[in-house]
C-alpha cells in the first residue's frame, strides 16, 4: 500500500512493507530506516490471519489515519466555538 496525503504545508507518501522480520510497518517513503508504526501479530494470532496478514493491517492502518483525521476534525471544531464564545484554549 502506498498513499499520499496531503495537507496545508506537505505531500507525505506513507508505505506498508513487510519487514525482513515479518512484522509490518508503515513508513514514510523518504524515510524507510524509521517506521511510523509496526505491526506485529502474535505467533497464536498469525496462525490465523497468515493469508490475509497484509490486508488485515492495511485496514487496521485505514482505521486508524481516519480515526486520527476525525479527531483533528472534532479539535477544530472545539476551538472555532470556544473562539467563538471567547474562550481561550
């Protein structure tokens, strides 16, 4: 998986790659020696999702980049109206 994101300043392409351990990360392209996060799947737990490992990890990936955006989204909000009560943060 590789996706670019955008926002008001960067471009920021994100990869998932298998590591040579077997661990998933994801990572900036520019930067491959330091994953953002690594996903790691338990010896019990790979037995299951071995087939599917990579998108079972995409999804948990998915989930949480929009999960993040959400909650940047709810924190703007928050300071629009607290703003707009003259509340200071």
């Amino acid at each position: 998986m590789t996706k670019t994101t955008k926002n008001q300043t960067h471009e920021t392409t994100v990869e998932l790659v298998h590591l040579k351990n077997g661990d998933i990360a994801l990572r900036r392209a520019d930067s491959p020696e330091q994953p953002m996060v690594v996903i790691r799947f338990s010896d019990s737990s790979l037995s299951l999702v071995a087939p599917d490992k990579m998108d079972i990890a995409r999804a948990m990936v998915e989930a949480g980049i929009q999960r993040f955006g959400d909650i940047q989204s709810q924190r703007v909000e928050e300071a629009k109206e607290a703003a707009e009560q003259g509340m200071l943060h």
